[in-house]
C-alpha cells in the first residue's frame, strides 16, 4: 500500500491547523466565506439594482478565491 505524502494532507486540511491558533482565524476564515452575502446585502440595502449587487457580490467571491489559492500556493511552497 502506498502511503499519501503529508503535504497532500496539509494542504487539504489547512483550515484544521489554523483552529489551534485560537478564536480569531476561526472567525476570519468564517467572514472570508460569507462575503460575497455580506457584500450583496450590503449593496441591496445602499439602493443598488440587484443586478448591480449581485454583480459586485460575484466579484468579491473571486477576491475569496485569490485568497485561497495564496494561501494553498504558500503552503505548498513551505512544503518544498
């Protein structure tokens, strides 16, 4: 049987490392995820069409994903 290599695993199973640091980047990572919600609510109640609002909503979920590939790309860079 083949073993997985442990950067395979860390890099899945980064958020699990980050919950021993204590409260805050439990919440951070939780306020990263509902921000495209955050940010269309916030839009919708400012006045703005909704097609503007979810517009903008989509662009912060593409912000959220940068986000997430630096971070899989430093993990995987420590790794190496």
């Amino acid at each position: 049987m083949v073993s997985p290599d442990i950067s395979t695993f860390r890099t899945i199973d980064d958020g699990a490392e980050e919950l021993f640091g204590g409260f805050w980047p439990f919440l951070k990572r939780t306020l990263l995820i509902f921000l495209p919600l955050w940010t269309w609510l916030l839009c919708w109640s400012a006045g703005f069409n909704n097609i503007i609002s979810a517009t903008l909503a989509g662009l912060s979920l593409s912000v959220v994903v940068g986000i997430e590939r630096y971070k899989l790309s430093r993990i995987s860079s420590k790794d190496n």
